[in-house]
C-alpha cells in the first residue's frame, strides 16, 4: 500500500511538471508572438535588413565591416531608443520574406524608396533624406537632356531597385526597356559600363555620386533624371509603433544636431529631412 501510495505521488508529480512544462512554452510562443515595439523590447534588439554593397548608405569598408550613413543613423537612433541595433546583409529580392515572414529582421533601413507599393505593404516611417534617380555615365559623347535622348542608349541598373521602378512608371519605358539590363548589384551595373556593356548606370544619386568621387569624378550626371526618388524606413505593415518609434528618434537627432553631422560626414551637407509622403 505504502509502495502505492509513493508511486501515485510521483505520477502525480510528473504530470504537474509536465503540465508547468507545458504552461512555459505557451507562454513562450506567446512571447515569440507579441507584436510591435513590444517584441523588440523583449528581445533587447533591433534587426535591421540592408544590402551591404549600397555605398554610402550601408557597405564594407577595407576591413570588411560595415559604414555608411544609414548605419551611423540607425546606431545614433538605437541608443536614443534604448536598444540595441544589429545589422544583417540580406538578398534584397528577399527582403519582404526576411521582414514578415520568418522575421529574422524587424525593419530594412537602408535606402529604401518611397514607392506606391511600399506605402501599401509596409508601416513606413515618415521620408529622412531625399535622392534622385539620375543616369551616369563615362561617355563622353553621350548627352541626355530629355526623355527622347534615350533612344538606343544602352542602360544598367540593380534588380528590384527603385531606379528600375522609376523607369518602369515612366512614359518612356516602353521604348527603352529593351536596351535596359538588371544586374544583381549597382557595382555590377558599374562594372558593365567600365566594361562598355552597357553606355549609363540608371542609379540613386547619393549613391553615384560616392562612387564617382572614389573613381575621380569619370562620371557625368546627365541634364535628365527620372525624379526624387525620397527614403523611409520600412517595418512590418502591422507594427506601426515601430515605424512611430524610429520616427521619434529620428526627430531628436534631428533637434540635437546629431542628424546633421552624419549627414555632413558622408554627403559634405546637411540633407536629412523629417516629412510626411
């Protein structure tokens, strides 16, 4: 009887340690779950996405580590916020899987384009910098002063980027897109046209002008650009008070003059902008 009665207390024991089992891990799940800023407060961590060959915004340097101003920014706004911030170099074709799906980055802070389709999809925050997307080139005999001027010029840009967008929604796309080539990177694209693949890199101007003035200003920037071309930061389409959050941040870096010197360390001016789209 008394082996019994021992034997039902540990039955009884493993099943309450099986049901505290249990009860940890749903509530674990539920923490993996919780949404917005409360997630990354929970985790102690900000996961921001970029493509790490995107000079000035976010690239490697000599020793392989990454600068640029958008990783200036986002650390400066991290510890307005009060958390950490790591970066992970993703495909850009797979950024929306990355951000929504598996989650493995909260935000893609780096450049990114103010688009129709990303005001859809994404909980933007408001526009911090302003671009254009201009075409270059190391022609000398090429000259582009309207949209008619690109007529059988050969052109190269980056797949998925916005200046292919920009092309694709303008009134000229139907007559150039033949003599348009995607190339995974803008250093390929760049590459092509040292080659003389193609004639002109289509191309974000913050980013062609970096690259000119490390290559000793080869480069012409053509009279005709397909238009400003404005950044945000791009977070999951449900967590808008992370969007909110950046914002704010970026609003006291902007009043305490933190914005500016980044910006003049990297682009010579004071170009960061804090507005609605």
């Amino acid at each position: 009887m008394k082996k019994l009665l021992v034997l039902m207390g540990c039955l009884l024991l493993a099943l309450g340690l099986m049901a505290g089992c249990g009860g940890g891990g749903d509530a674990q799940t539920a923490d993996s779950d919780t949404p917005g800023w409360d997630y990354i407060v929970d985790k102690g961590e900000l996961v921001i996405g970029l493509d790490d060959t995107f000079a000035p915004m976010g690239f490697r340097d000599e020793n392989n580590e990454l600068v640029g101003f958008d990783i200036d920014l986002a650390k400066a706004a991290g510890e307005v916020l009060g958390v950490n911030v790591t970066f992970r170099p993703i495909d850009w074709d797979a950024k929306d899987m990355e951000l929504s799906e598996t989650k493995t980055i909260d935000c893609i802070w780096n450049g990114m384009s103010v688009l129709p389709e990303r005001i859809e999809n994404y909980a933007l925050t408001k526009k911090y910098l302003n671009n254009k997307i201009v075409i270059m080139t190391m022609d000398e005999a090429l000259n582009i002063e309207a949209a008619e001027d690109l007529a059988g010029v050969t052109l190269g840009t980056q797949v998925d980027s916005a200046a292919l967008e920009k092309m694709q929604e303008s009134e000229v796309w139907d007559t150039i897109q033949d003599n348009v080539t995607e190339f995974p990177t803008y250093d390929e694209a760049l590459l092509a046209m040292q080659g003389g693949r193609v004639q002109a890199i289509v191309v974000d101007q913050v980013l062609g002008e970096y690259k000119n003035a490390n290559m000793g200003g080869v480069m012409r920037v053509m009279p005709f650009d397909f238009g400003d071309d404005f950044y945000a930061i791009g977070c999951r389409k449900a967590d808008t008070d992370v969007a909110e959050k950046i914002n704010e941040a970026l609003q006291t870096l902007i009043d305490n003059g933190k914005a500016a010197e980044i910006s003049e360390k990297w682009f010579g001016t004071d170009i960061v902008i804090l507005e609605d789209y």
